[in-house]
C-alpha cells in the first residue's frame, strides 16, 4: 500500500462513514514470496488496522496460511 493509496483509503472512509475496512489482511500462500515481500505485506495491514481503529470501523480480514502473522499485526496494531 503506497502513500497515495493509503491517503485515498482514508479520504473515501471519512466520506463514508459506514464503511468497513476490507478485505484487509495477509497472502503467505506463495513459497516463492521472499521475507521482504511479507514484511510489506504486514505493514500495510497494520497501518489499516490502526486506521480502521483511528476511525472506529469494523475490518474484514483475508488469511491466507498467515493466522500467526495476523495474530501479531492485530496485536501489534492494538486493535480491538
């Protein structure tokens, strides 16, 4: 998620109000994914999470073969 997108993502949630935040999460599936490319994956997911939270919405969480990593981001991210 590039700055841009990450900006756009929050502008149309503030002009939606009852929007959810979704579907957000992790894709591990693919072996051939270097560590780099997972880490990306993961800071984009957290920076969702904690705009989801920042604006009091729901998320729809995409796991794929990732459930441990998604579990750390959540925590990480302090959501509830």
């Amino acid at each position: 998620l590039n700055e841009a997108a990450f900006q756009e993502l929050e502008k149309e949630l503030i002009r939606h109000p009852q929007a959810w935040v979704g579907e957000i999460g992790l894709d591990f599936y693919g072996k051939e994914q270097t560590q780099a490319q997972r880490d990306t994956q993961t800071d984009a997911f957290i920076r969702q999470l904690i705009l989801a939270q920042n604006l009091n919405r729901r998320v729809i969480i995409h796991n794929l073969k990732a459930s441990a990593a998604i579990a750390a981001a959540v925590k990480t991210a302090g959501f509830t």
